[in-house]
C-alpha cells in the first residue's frame, strides 16, 4: 500500500533521509493523521518530487495522449479522482475513486467490505494544470475494501453535469476491458501534482502485503517510481485516456510479504520480490457493479466486487 502522507513524512525523519520538499509540505491539505493513526502504514518513499514542468516533459512518444490533472481530487492523506462509469450520464451522482488505505476511517480489514456508509469527506478538484478549482463533497462511501482488490468509492452531492457546467471538467472514465501488457500508462497524482509515466510491465496473481491480499494487480515498468501521498491515483492508458487500475503500492526494502513490502505470488505458489517495484489494482471490474443513478449492485451480472 502506498503510504498515506503523514506516514510518509514520518518515515523520511526515522530514516534519517532529510525532510520532504517544502514546496510540497506548503501545498499539503491538513488531517493527514487518520491513515497514518492505524500504525499499519505502508510502501517506499523514494526519489524527490519534481515539478509538474518536469514531469509532464517525460510524457510518452508523439502518439501517446496528453495525460494532465483535469478530474484528479486531492485527499487529506492521498491522491483520487473523479470517475465516471462508461455508461454513467450528466445528471448521475458523480463518483470519487481512492484506494481503500485511504479511508478516513483507517484501514479495512482483510475481509471487510464496506457499503453506503456515511461520509463528507472533501475533495480538492484540480483542473487541466494542477491548480485548485473547487472543494468536492462526499455524500457517503458507496464502496471501500482492501480485500482482492485496494479501492474506494465515494459518491458525492454534485452530478457529472454540475462539475462540467461549473468547472469545465470532465470525469474521468473507467475503461470495461483489462488492461493490455507493455501499455503506456500516466499515473496523475492530485496529493503531488506530479505525473508519473511508464508502461505496464506485466500481472501479478496475487500481491501478498502483511494480511492483504489483492488479485490480478498490475506490475509497472520501473520508471512508475511513485512516492507516498500517490495511493489511489488514477491508473490512465495513455493510447485512450481512460482509466484501468489505481494506483496503491511498492515493495520498499526488499523484504517478502510484509507491510511495506508486498510480494509476488504466481499460480504455482512460487514467490518473487522485487524491490523497488510499484504495483495498482485493476479496475475494469467496477463497471459492472453500478447501474442507473450510480447505484451500486454488488449482485448485478459480471460484478466480482467482493461483497461483504
């Protein structure tokens, strides 16, 4: 799980590795104690945060699709973004998609599905160049879990409509297909402002971290070295700009199975650890557990979702 922010920070003083940027530490939203407040903290924090020039400079050849900040949120510990259904319309409650770590209430258990709670968490909605556009709100958790897979769902009190008439922005969209091996990827974090960009270097089975365990993750190319404060950015295929995994972890130390350090188990039982290696979880399944409105149907047809 990549750390949430607080955490984060928190490991760079232990280990004696300097502060964070102070640009960075300016821009950082408040609250960041509640993730970090479970003691079950989680990946590497590793490189130093460049500028969004910078970043956006790396972005793919001449064919791949300008990747930006347009409908990525800012959490008070992590990275989100707004995500629309491929079906979903303009007056649907519009969706806020994080990792499961990243929950205001700590982290789920293995097990332990969470559906429609109540929430009013915010969110910074960021425009096309990273800049503060508007502070979203939740209306309630549609969905969060961290077993199989490491997201959450938030549904919020505007529509995809009212966002694009206020605003200007489009969500983003999930894409229903499974993301496709050697893939160039954008990973835009809201928490950072930065743009992280590789390819899909393959899929893990199973991805074992402390007691989770998540299903099917995808693996990314070395170059994807994300930092803490990116869990649950989106995941963009930069060949169609849609959405296929989010983002939410890293093996830190090159330890096997443990927290901070998740590992590589394949069909035969047979573990790998790769470190320094960073890892999200798909999400073409999502698709198929909402219908009209948004509304979730953990037993719609095609809907693998764990259930509680």
């Amino acid at each position: 799980m990549r750390k949430p922010l607080a955490a984060a920070f928190c490991a760079l003083a232990i280990a004696g590795a300097g502060a964070a940027p102070a640009t960075a530490a300016d821009a950082a939203p408040t609250g960041l104690g509640k993730a970090a407040d479970t003691g079950k903290v989680t990946s590497a924090v590793s490189g130093v945060v460049n500028s969004v020039e910078q970043t956006l400079s790396g972005l793919g050849g001449p064919k791949a699709k300008a990747v930006n900040f347009a409908g990525t949120v800012a959490l008070s510990n992590c990275s989100g973004s707004v995500v629309r259904m491929p079906d979903s319309e303009d007056n649907d409650p519009a969706l806020v998609m994080t990792n499961g770590h990243c929950l205001e209430s700590g982290f789920p258990g293995p097990g332990q599905v969470l559906v429609d709670k109540a929430s009013s968490r915010t969110f910074t909605l960021l425009n096309a160049s990273g800049s503060r556009v508007a502070t979203l709100r939740a209306a309630k958790l549609a969905y969060g879990t961290m077993t199989d897979t490491d997201v959450a769902l938030y549904q919020l009190t505007t529509t995809y409509g009212q966002i694009k008439s206020s605003y200007n922005i489009n969500a983003l969209t999930l894409n229903d297909k499974h993301p496709v091996a050697g893939s160039a990827i954008s990973i835009p974090s809201g928490y950072w402002k930065r743009i992280y960009s590789c390819s899909i270097d393959g899929f893990v089975p199973t991805l074992k971290e402390g007691d989770w365990t998540w299903k099917d993750s995808v693996r990314y190319t070395s170059a994807c070295n994300t930092i803490g404060g990116t869990s649950g950015s989106p995941v963009v295929d930069q060949a169609t700009n849609k959405v296929v995994a989010v983002n939410n972890t890293g093996n830190e130390d090159g330890e096997r199975c443990t927290v901070n350090n998740p590992c590589e188990v394949d069909a035969n039982g047979t573990v790998t650890v790769r470190k320094g290696i960073n890892y999200a979880q798909e999400t073409y399944g999502i698709p198929a557990c909402f219908g009209i409105d948004n509304k979730l149907d953990l037993s719609a047809s095609g809907c693998t979702l764990p259930k509680p």
